[in-house]
C-alpha cells in the first residue's frame, strides 16, 4: 500500500475541493476509498490497522497547511499504525448534510466501524460536535471532544453567540444533540478551557456517567491551534499506548506518548499563547490519568 501520510510524490497542494477529491480517487491503492457525498463533502477511508481513527476537517484549512494539502488524520494514524475516516467539507455547515447523514446510516447498515477493534471519534473545536453526534454509528466508540460543542439549537444553547450562520442550520432532527448520541460511547474524554465561559457551559451539557471532563486554564491559545500533526497526534498518543503500541522517535527508539506536546512556532504569536503552551505540558500528568481509557 501507498503510505499517503508520507508520501512526498503525492501532492495535492493548490487544487480546489472537487479537483482534490478526483486526484485522491485516482490513488493507485486497495486500501484508500474516496467517495463524493454531494457537492460540499467528501470521505476518505484509509484502512490501515486495527483502530480507526474518524476525524473531521475543512478543505480550507487542508488546503493552507503546508505538508502538500494532506489530511491531518494521515499524519495522525500513519505515525500510530491506525486506519483513518476523515469527513471533509468545502463550505463549513457542521457537518449537516442528508448527504453527510445518509453516509454514516450506510456504515451501520454495512457494519462498516464493526470491522474495526477499536473506533475513535476526535473532534476540535467547531468539529467537536460532529465527532460527538456520529459516534453513535460505532457499535462501541471512543470519543475525545477539545474545546467541545454540544449543539447549537438555539432553544438549547442560546447563550453561544460566537457562530451566528450556524443558528440557520438544523440541530434538532437527526444527529443532533452530542450529549444525548454519546450515551453508548465506552469512553469521552470532553478537554476544555475552565477560562471560557462558553466553552464551560457546553461542558456542563455533557452528563454522561462515560465522560470525563479534563478543566484547563489557558489565557488565549484556541483550540484550532492545535491542528497540527504533531499535537493531534500527540493528543491520541494515551489511546496507542493503550492499544500496545508507541509512537517512534526518528531515532527508531521508543518514548512514552504524551497527551500534549504543543508546539508555538509563529513568531508572532503572543506571550500568552506562549504561557498556554507551556501550561499544556505541564498538565500532561493530569490529564493522562483523568483521561486514561
């Protein structure tokens, strides 16, 4: 099989959405299968091991990133030996799309995620949400939610005001409410900002006796920092050393996985992000033992 986390002849780097997902179809593999589901969303299946890792993204942001407009989840479940689904959207609607829908009702009526020993849902941010309400398609799932979002019905979250265009979508029919289709998820890990009162007033939605909730202080970091392969990874790292297995140093020897390792590269950034980078690892600890599965 092609390894297309590190496959530096495939450069996907400058293309729009649609040309994007014709150049992935095209890959010459057995093991990667790329599917339209309408015009603003893609999926991407990479079956490489045992453990799937389902992650969800915004052309966008793939686009920008400067590794050859890959995936994230590549980076992710390539250094970790996983499989990976990955629900791409061109123009960003939280993932509410009867196309979106009718996809993940397949993977039940095909047992597609059965196939799998372990199914891990990991949402960020403003893709928090459609990793919490599609995990109920995994017959046991894992779930960690950072910077979580359990809806945005307005008759329920109304007090968010931080995405108004989202309180023209549908939150209230099918796969709606992320605390209510995390009920028979085996594990959620819910990682959020105690100095975000909004953030904090999701949490509060997610009451499930499966949740743990893992409380940061960070002054202004956000979430979608860290969207980087190396803190990502680093995020499911407790969930490979779980599953036996470690993440390789370039070196070829082995190290203990880390929740966090944050990495503040822009020179421009602020010295409080700075502080939050370095508030991150020092919670490392912590929030190992409070979010072990």
């Amino acid at each position: 099989m092609r390894d297309l986390a590190f496959g530096d002849q495939l450069d996907l780097a400058d293309l729009g959405f649609s040309d994007w997902l014709d150049r992935l179809a095209e890959v010459d593999s057995d093991d990667v299968f790329v599917e339209f589901l309408g015009k603003n969303h893609g999926a991407i299946l990479q079956d490489h091991g045992a453990s799937l890792i389902v992650t969800f993204e915004k052309y966008a942001e793939i686009a920008q990133r400067q590794k050859k407009g890959h995936l994230l989840s590549w980076d992710i479940a390539g250094q970790i030996g996983w499989s990976s689904l990955t629900i791409v959207c061109d123009t960003f609607d939280w993932f509410r799309s009867p196309h979106v829908y009718a996809y993940f009702d397949r993977l039940v009526d095909e047992g597609t995620l059965d196939q799998y020993d372990r199914v891990i849902f990991l949402g960020v941010d403003e893709t928090s949400h459609a990793a919490a309400v599609y995990s109920v398609v995994a017959t046991v799932a894992e779930v960690v939610l950072i910077g979580p979002i359990a809806t945005q019905a307005r008759d329920i979250a109304n007090w968010d005001q931080r995405y108004p265009a989202a309180r023209r979508l549908d939150f209230a029919t099918r796969y709606a409410y992320g605390t209510d289709l995390i009920e028979t998820a085996k594990k959620v890990t819910v990682i959020y900002n105690q100095n975000n009162p909004t953030e904090a007033m999701h949490v509060t939605l997610y009451k499930s006796v499966s949740t743990e909730h893992v409380g940061m202080r960070l002054l202004s970091m956000p979430w979608r920092s860290l969207t980087s392969a190396q803190s990502l990874s680093a995020a499911l790292n407790l969930l490979a050393e779980d599953d036996g297995t470690a993440l390789q140093t370039h070196a070829g020897t082995s190290r203990k996985p880390r929740l966090f390792a944050v990495s503040v590269t822009d020179d421009n950034c602020t010295e409080s992000a700075r502080s939050d980078a370095e508030s991150l690892h020092l919670y490392v600890t912590k929030v190992s033992k409070c979010a072990a599965f």
